[in-house]
C-alpha cells in the first residue's frame, strides 16, 4: 500500500472534520480507506470521522463507499473513496 499524503494542516485541531476528511480522500484520490485508517491519520477520534464519512457519502456525490469483509463478527465494516470522474463532458 502506498504511503498516504497528509499535510500537517489536516491533523490540527478538531474543527471542520468533515472537511479534513474531504481533503484526505481528494489528496489520495482513487485509494480506498477505512474509518479507522482514516482516523489513525488524520489524528481524529474514529466516532468524529465515522459521523464526517457518513455525512460526506450523503451530501458528496464524489465520495464512494463499499462494504469489505472482515474476520470479526457484527457489523460490517466499510471502506472510502473519492470516486473517478469517468466523463469530463457531462459535468458542464
């Protein structure tokens, strides 16, 4: 896996998460992460970035998210992405 890009900006302070998060997953664009990744690097609680990822997934077309696997039992885990823009001409 491929380090991710993390400016220092993004890790201070606790206020505008869901945009640090935005930013994370625009900065790392194509990669796929998960609530607790995402946590450990950007230095935030994981409930403050599971309530930023699922306020994004509603309101930012751009971010994706997909249900993986896991060995541990209960709820699913799930995994983030900024999504690829496919067509540039449809979005005028």
């Amino acid at each position: 896996m491929v380090e991710p890009e993390v400016p220092q900006i993004l890790k201070m302070g606790r206020r505008g998460s869901s945009i640090k998060v935005w930013t994370f997953l625009r900065l790392n664009y194509g990669h796929w992460f998960t609530a607790r990744e995402i946590s450990e690097y950007l230095e935030l609680p994981l409930s403050t970035v599971q309530i930023a990822l699922r306020t994004l997934v509603n309101i930012a077309p751009r971010i994706e998210s997909d249900e993986i696997e896991t060995d541990q039992r209960g709820r699913p885990e799930h995994q983030y992405r900024f999504k690829q823009i496919e067509n540039f001409e449809n979005l005028n």
